[in-house]
C-alpha cells in the first residue's frame, strides 16, 4: 500500500516532465499517434465523469485536471506543429496515422471543407459552451461567495440548536468552503477553455502559412501543392485537438449548470423528462404538424407515435400500484438500554415548554436561536474560552410558557415568559401604571409587566424598558452562564487554551504543562479563578504567573492564592477608572486578628466561622452595602490574606458579585477610598 500511494504521488510530476518533454523534444510521429489517441481518452473520461457527478462538488478536481488537460493538449500542438512543418512536404501520412485520418477520412480530402467544419466548431466551443459556460461559473461563483455568511450562520444556528453535533457542523463548514473554492476556481478555468480555443485558431494558421512558405521555398513544391498538402495536415491537426477541448467544453458545462441532486445527470434529466403530460402534448403537435399538406408525412408521424406511445406507456407506469414489501420486524429486545437513552453529552441546556416552540421554528426566523449565538459569542469574549454550546430541546413535562436552564445538569434558573407579549421592565425611571399581568424580572428581579405589542412604544415613552420573550430568555441564560462560568470549563477547554498560546509564547507553555502542572491540576486553578469572577482573556498573563508558582507548590488553592496578587489589577479594572480610587469595605483590626487565629487553627481548611459572628458580619456587610448596591457603585471587601478565602465563602451567599480581595492584590499607587469598616462596635451588635 505505502509503495502504492508513492507511486501514486509521483505519477503528476512525472507527466508535468513528461509534458515539458513533449513541448521541447522532437518525437516521431508513431509516438504522437500514441498521444494523441491518450488525449482522447483522458478528454472522454473526465466528460463521463462530469456527466455522472451528483453534484458539482463530486468533481472537486475538475478545475485542476482542466488546466492539465489543457496544457497537454497544447503541448501536443507544439509537438504536431514541428512535425508537420518539418516533414509535410513527404506526404499525408508525415504526420502521424491520427493526423492523417482526420484530414482524409473526415473531411473527405478537401481542406477547404476541412477549413468550414473547423470554423463550425470553433463556433460552437468558443461562441456558444465555453462563453455559456463562463458565465454561469462567474455567476455561481460570485453568488456563492455572497452566500457564504449566511450558510455559515445557519451551521451555527443549527449546532446552539442541538440540530447537528460538532462534528457534523465541522463537516458542514468544511463543505460550504470547498464549494466556495470550487466555484471560484471554475470561473478562472472557463478562462483556459476559451484561451484554449483561442489557441487553436492561432496555431491552425501558423502551420498553413508556415506550410505555404516552407513547401516552395524549402521543398521545391509549387505553391499549389504546398497549399493542398500542408493545409489538409493543419486541419487534421486541428480538428484532432479540436475534438477533445470540446468535450472538456461541454463537461465544464455540465458541471456548473449541475443542480445538487440524489440522482446522476442522466437520471436527473430522466426523472424530469420521465411524465406522461410531457410527451402527450409534443405526440399532439407532431401528428398535428405530419397531417398538413407538404411536410414530410412519413418522417413526423412516425416520430408523434413514438411519442404517443412513450406518453401511454408513462402513464401506465405512474398509475401502476407500488408493491407491497413486507418487511419482517426484527424482534426488539425490550431489556437493551442505549447509552442515548441515559446520557445527553451537552454541557448546556435549555428545556421549554410546548408553547416556547414558535420561538426557535426555523419558519419565523428563530429569534431565540440568534439570540443564544449571541450570548454565546459574547460570553466567550468575555471569559476568554469557547462557551459551550447550548442545546434546546422542548419537555413535555414543563408547563406550556415555562422555560428552564440547566447547566451540567443541574437546574439553575427556571421561569415563565409569553412569547406573545413584551416585558415591560421598571429600572426606576417608568411612571404611571401599565395594564397587563404583573412579573419579575427573571435576571435581576426587577418589577416587570407583560403587556401587548401595541402598548411597547406607550411603555417606552413612559421610562419602562420593553424587551420581547426571546431577549428575556437570552439574558436571563447570559446572566446564569456568567455565574457558573467555572462549570464551564472542562480540561478540553484548558487544553484549547494552552495549544492557542503555544503557537505565540511556546516556552511558556514548556514550563508550565505537563509539567510542573497537569492538566487537571491546571483545569483546577482556572475553575477557581472564574469562580471569583475572573476572566481568562489574559490567559497569558495568568500562565505566566502560575507558571512561576508552580515552580514552588502543585496545590491548586495555594497556586490560586499565591498568583492573585499578580492578577490584582485585572480585578480591579472592572470595579473602577484608572483615575478612579477604589471603593473598598475592611474589617476592624481586633474583629481580623480573631478571624485569622480561627482560620489557623484549622488545618483542614474548612474555613469554617463561628455561626452567630458569620451571621453579624453579613448582616453588617449587607447593610453597609446596601447604599452602594442602590446606586450602582461597585466595590470590593479587602482583608487579610489568611482569611480571605473564609470571608469570601461567608459573603458570596448574599453579595455573590462583591469580590474579596486581599491587601496584596491592590496595587501600591491604586487610590483606595474606604466607604465602610466592619466590625465596629456599631456595625456590629449583640
């Protein structure tokens, strides 16, 4: 097999020389039968299978084995071109045995017939298929380039759908590429074809005028044999290349007016042309056409029964009852359970109601279904990692309205939406009461209305945001995503990272997988990190910085404390300007140093704070908070670095987008304005 495939893949370069060859060196005329007749050959066999393609894109080479057709064919010509100018003047028979029969036997001897049937052929590949054939390959090129970003949205929408699985999608993307380099590629070779044509004409009159200049001047000829010889060996010539350019004509013709079908040209058009209404009316005509005084009677009715009788025969055919196959039912083991049965391998889902459905029907647009690509596309930007893709699938067993995100397959958001209706939302700048059924905001818990699409613009007006169901649902699964970013992220996704930041920086990638760290370890430290709402964009950055930590310890949690204080900037910029300080909340000293003992006490690292101080210092946290939180200031709660992660276990209940922050993390020139200190005897009572 491996002597095979070598074979195989030094069979071009070789007829590339042996092309170059054929153009350079002389060769007898025996041998250019032989080539001749291959070419032939080669022009018949790409014709049948152009005829037997399925579609255009079964012939995916053809472009490429137009070009080398073509080039032998010309390489032929300068080869019979030497030939006929070098050895004319011995005879018909000087040139070849191919050459020869074309220019007696076709054309009957006479090169000025010879020269007519030439020019009608030229006028038929030059004028009619190769300029037909051009332009529906510059047509189908350009319209298949232009419908190249929607047929790559479609694959899209399909996979967030759950339609097709990634390897179908890859599969999908893969052929819409090849067919726009297919296209492409056909509408610069029609440029060969007519090149080709071209060509012929030019070379035809070199070899008569050569002949008429040679034959007198150097073979003592008159001018009158000289003409008659060596035109009827340029026509034999011609017309020996001129047959195999147009069946390449005629198969790139077929090629780019193919429609995709099941069926092979042949049984395409047979399909079509196979109804009894199509030839009842043509056996009509010519009976009617083969009964008028003066045309000839016995040529057109036998031709209008022949099609009387293909019309009854169809027509028997089509009415003709289909057989009964009975088909024997294999038992079906009733024991057996499929692992599709169990398992559903999608990372993300969204379960909806019956009368969700509209909202993802290919047939209304499935607004729903772009919606998710966004937040998809989004949330990927953001969190530095391919989201996974989110599968929707309708239960029967939810209530009609009612829509529900899992993740992992646990269920972390759950509501109700009217894909009839507009969500009226109150953001606290909306006056005046709306009519409709009353709600909550599903992602921020705001008061809500639904109401008719033609109260939108009145609620608008009034300061209410309206929103339609889809959007409610897509924010609703961008904020729940977001929240869950670290269940997201499997060791195939670190492993996606890792590989995209080889190719820039591999050294780093070097010292940092497989070792000192694997793999899972790694998966481990970047879980945490987003679990604290940090973003893997920089992934660069935070290699870098993990990679020298991992030098000291492999422990994922000291790895994530040690390399915060590297990352402190990256949290920072998302609570506040570079010429803004940083609101921050501390504890009291003495309410630290108690914290920090409990926490050293504890060498499992449980982290565990006493119940009633846990509970004050939340309730204190919350309050202290809560101005902040109504006016939308971000802020960060900075402590000691040994109780961090405590207090950070403690607050991410009730102010789960507060990040915890440890004295390191903040930059020595970043300003800090402290807005509130915990544990005072005042913030924190008995």
């Amino acid at each position: 097999m491996k002597l095979l495939a070598n074979a195989r893949s030094a069979a071009l370069p070789l007829a590339i020389l042996l092309l170059v060859v054929v153009m350079v060196v002389p060769i007898p005329a025996a041998l250019l039968d032989v080539f001749f007749v291959a070419n032939i050959a080669i022009s018949l066999a790409v014709l049948m299978v152009a005829l037997n393609a399925q579609k255009p894109l079964d012939f995916s080479a053809f472009p490429t084995v137009l070009l080398f057709a073509t080039l032998f064919r010309l390489g032929l010509n300068v080869a019979s071109t030497r030939v006929v100018l070098v050895h004319g003047h011995e005879g018909e028979a000087a040139a070849g045995h191919v050459i020869e029969s074309f220019g007696t036997f076709l054309i009957g001897g006479d090169y000025v017939v010879g020269i007519f049937v030439f020019a009608i052929l030229m006028i038929i590949n030059l004028i009619v298929v190769t300029k037909g054939a051009g332009r529906v390959s510059e047509v189908s090129a350009r319209f298949t380039l232009d419908a190249l970003p929607g047929k790559q949205m479609a694959i899209d929408a399909d996979l967030n759908a759950g339609l097709i699985t990634p390897d179908e999608a890859k599969k999908r993307r893969v052929e819409v590429s090849t067919e726009a380099d297919f296209y492409g590629s056909m509408d610069g070779s029609s440029k060969f074809v007519k090149g080709d044509a071209i060509a012929a004409i030019l070379i035809l009159a070199a070899n008569i005028i050569g002949g008429l200049i040679l034959g007198p001047i150097s073979h003592g000829m008159s001018l009158g044999a000289a003409a008659k010889g060596y035109t009827l060996l340029a026509i034999g010539d011609a017309l020996v290349a001129q047959l195999p350019s147009l069946m390449l004509s005629i198969a790139a013709a077929a090629i780019v007016t193919r429609v995709s079908s099941e069926k092979d040209l042949a049984g395409q058009i047979g399909s079509q042309f196979g109804a009894a209404r199509t030839w009842t009316p043509v056996a009509g005509i010519l009976a009617l056409l083969g009964v008028l005084p003066g045309m000839p009677h016995m040529v057109i009715l036998p031709a209008a029964a022949i099609a009387g009788f293909a019309a009854w025969k169809l027509r028997q055919i089509a009415n003709r009852p289909a057989p009964v196959v009975e088909v024997k039912a294999e038992p079906v083991d009733q024991s057996r359970i499929g692992w599709d049965e169990v398992t559903d391998g999608m990372m993300v889902n969204l379960d909806i109601g019956y009368g969700l459905v509209p909202l993802v029907d290919e047939r209304k647009g499935s607004p729903l279904m772009s919606r998710i690509t966004g937040v998809r596309r989004q949330l990927s930007k953001d969190l530095g990692f391919v989201v996974p893709q989110v599968k929707v699938r309708d239960d029967i067993n939810l209530a009609p309205y009612t829509y529900r995100l899992l993740v992992g397959g646990v269920v972390v958001g759950e509501d109700q939406v009217s894909p009839d209706e507009m969500l009226a939302l109150d953001t606290g700048t909306g006056f005046g009461e709306l009519h409709g059924k009353k709600a909550k905001d599903p992602t921020f818990g705001l008061d809500a209305t639904w109401i008719v699409p033609g109260d939108a613009d009145a609620a608008t007006g009034a300061g209410y945001l309206v929103v339609d169901s889809g959007t409610v649902i897509a924010t609703h699964l961008n904020h729940v995503l977001g929240a869950n970013a670290a269940d997201l992220l499997s060791a195939d996704e670190v492993q996606a990272l890792l590989e995209g930041l080889k190719e820039r920086n591999p050294q780093l990638v070097a010292s940092l997988s497989p070792q000192p760290l694997s793999v899972t370890t790694l998966t481990t430290v970047l879980k945490s990190l987003l679990a604290e709402g940090i973003s893997l964009k920089e992934f660069r950055r935070i290699a870098g910085a993990i990679a020298v930590i991992a030098q000291k310890t492999q422990d994922a949690e000291e790895i994530v404390e040690l390399i915060r204080p590297e990352l402190g900037p990256l949290i920072i910029q998302k609570l506040c300007g570079v010429r803004e300080p940083l609101r921050v909340m501390t504890l009291e000293g003495q309410l630290e140093g108690l914290l920090g003992q409990a926490v050293r006490s504890d060498p499992a690292r449980r982290h565990v704070i006493e119940p009633d101080l846990g509970r004050r210092i939340v309730d204190a946290l919350q309050r202290a908070a809560q101005p902040l939180v109504n006016e939308a200031k971000p802020f960060a709660l900075v402590v000691q670095p040994a109780i961090r992660v405590a207090i950070r276990k403690l607050v991410k209940t009730v102010l789960p987008d507060t990040p915890v922050m440890s004295f390191f993390e903040v930059p020595e020139d970043k300003a800090v304005e402290v807005v509130a200190v915990i544990g005072a005897q005042e913030a924190l009572p008995a």
